[in-house]
C-alpha cells in the first residue's frame, strides 16, 4: 500500500490538515478555526485517522513551543498568549491517538523548508535560506546549509528590536506586544497598522504614511538576517507582504539601509515573496519532514 505523508500547519487562527503522497501531491486538505485546544486538536486527530497508511506527521505550530526532545515539555506550546492554548502538549495529544513518528517544529520553520524544497526542485541550488511571515505576528524560520538553526530553542526573530521610525518616536508609539516596547512584531505586525491609524490594514489606502513606516521596520528584518545569516534568498509571506507595493516599498528601503556594505544578488532576486502558491510553504515543507522521520523511527 502507498505511504501518506500528514501536515498540520498549527496557527493562531486556524490549524490547516493536509495528507500527502511519496512525491509530496495533496490527497486531502482541510482546515478548522482555532478554537478551544480540546476541540481543534479533536477535530484534528479525527482528519488523520481516517488514512490508514500514514506513516508520518510533521507539525509546524504558532509558539512559542519547546523542541528540545529532552525537556519534559518537548512538544508543548509553552508562553504563548493565545487564551487556553499556553502550556498545551500538542504531540503528547497526536502520540497517544495516532502511533505515528512525529516531527515538531515552528509554523515558520516548515514554511521555511518548503521554500528550500520548492526553490531547489525549481533548478535553484539554496542551501541558506530566511523566512519571514508578516501577519497578524512575525515570526522567522532559518535553513543553513540545509539544516534549521537554534539551540535550546528555536529563534523568535519577531521579537529583535529595531530602530524606531521619526513618526514613531515624536508619537510615542512602542507598538502592541504585550512583552516588548520596540521589538519588530509590535510596530510591524498587522495589528499595529490599526493601532496607529484605527483602521483595518486592509481598509488602508496605499498612499498612507503607515505603508513606510512599516515597510521600514521589515526593512530592518532584512538587513538583520543579512548580516547575520548571509542567505542566499530572504522570503517574505504572510498577509501584509502579499501586496506589491509593500514587496517594492521594502527593497527600495532595504538597499537605502544596508548601503551597500556586503555583496547581494539583485534585490528583485534576494528579497522575495513564496514561490509555492496558496500559502503552501508549510505544507511541502512538512510532508517532505514528515517522510524524514518516517525513515528515521
């Protein structure tokens, strides 16, 4: 019989389930709103085990989670403060119910890996690869030289502190994260566009100010994973990224900010949005972990 491959991309506001082939086709997708932990991991739990033949899983979550296998927390999301879902043992829960090898990472790393694995299968040759989301958080996942990084844990790049924009500072704007005053995710995430206008970002026009300020701050982002990675390509998903004028807004700034103190390909070229449709990153990226720790185990 086939082997099926499982990925559940676990997010804020909704857990994405899909079931994969040996060469990584869609056999099934299907997607829940993020609910009570008890009901979302259920109706989770339920999708999988309709296939009889899967053979792995990989989990991509929000965080921040514990991915240290020898820590008596391994597979839980941890602080995070999403109400219920803080100190919750996601892999405990698909162990018991399904007896399949799991693999558990960030929602960023799988998406990450995915454009590692979509970029190559392309023809491109990237080892060394940074991966933004921008939406409702930021968060970042990182490939050198084919593997993902972190020590005890995984990077929380969302939470680097940036140089604040004149705009910021005369109105004394530190940004909506509950933890930080400054950090990346509270003056560029999406909820931070609304905090300073009191509009939806989607409702904002495209000649507001506030599309460079926060184009500023990513800007940032970029040049901080330059100089600390040195990557072949940084990829830029997430809502807020999907709109052209933001992608050009950030280059333009990106060039002006890092002014020329280390070689890059041409910046239509480093900094990029997905090349996997559909918010598909994740998914790809997981079937392809979750084939590996079937081998594995």
């Amino acid at each position: 019989m086939t082997k099926l491959y499982g990925s559940l991309e676990a997010g804020g506001t909704k857990f994405v389930c899909a079931v994969g082939d040996e060469n990584n086709n869609v056999i099934e997708k299907t997607q829940f709103p993020t609910t009570t932990p008890i009901e979302t991991l259920d109706k989770c739990i339920e999708f999988f085990s309709k296939f009889e033949t899967l053979a792995g899983l990989a989990i991509g979550s929000f965080g921040p989670i514990d991915i240290d296998k020898n820590s008596k927390t391994y597979g839980f999301i941890t602080t995070t403060p999403k109400p219920h879902w803080a100190n919750i043992d996601v892999v405990g829960a698909f162990r018991r119910a399904l007896n399949v090898p799991i693999y558990f990472t960030t929602d960023v790393n799988s998406s990450a890996y995915g454009e590692v694995v979509a970029r190559n299968n392309a023809g491109a040759r990237i080892e060394n690869l940074v991966y933004y989301t921008i939406g409702t958080g930021i968060g970042a996942g990182v490939i050198q030289r084919g593997e993902f990084i972190g020590g005890v844990g995984h990077p929380e790049m969302g939470h680097y502190y940036v140089a604040k924009h004149p705009m910021d500072v005369e109105k004394e704007f530190n940004g909506v994260c509950p933890f930080h005053r400054g950090c990346l995710e509270g003056l560029a995430a999406g909820p931070s566009l609304e905090a300073r206008t009191g509009i939806r970002g989607e409702n904002i026009e495209l000649n507001s100010s506030v599309w460079d300020i926060q184009a500023y701050y990513i800007a940032q982002a970029a040049v901080n994973a330059t100089v600390t990675f040195r990557p072949d390509v940084i990829v830029f998903g997430g809502g807020v990224m999907a709109q052209q004028h933001m992608l050009d807004r950030v280059r333009e700034k990106f060039t002006v900010l890092l002014n020329g103190y280390l070689p890059v390909p041409d910046v239509r070229d480093y900094i990029v949005t997905p090349a996997v449709a559909g918010n598909g990153s994740a998914t790809l990226g997981n079937f392809v972990l979750a084939k590996q720790v079937s081998k594995k185990d």
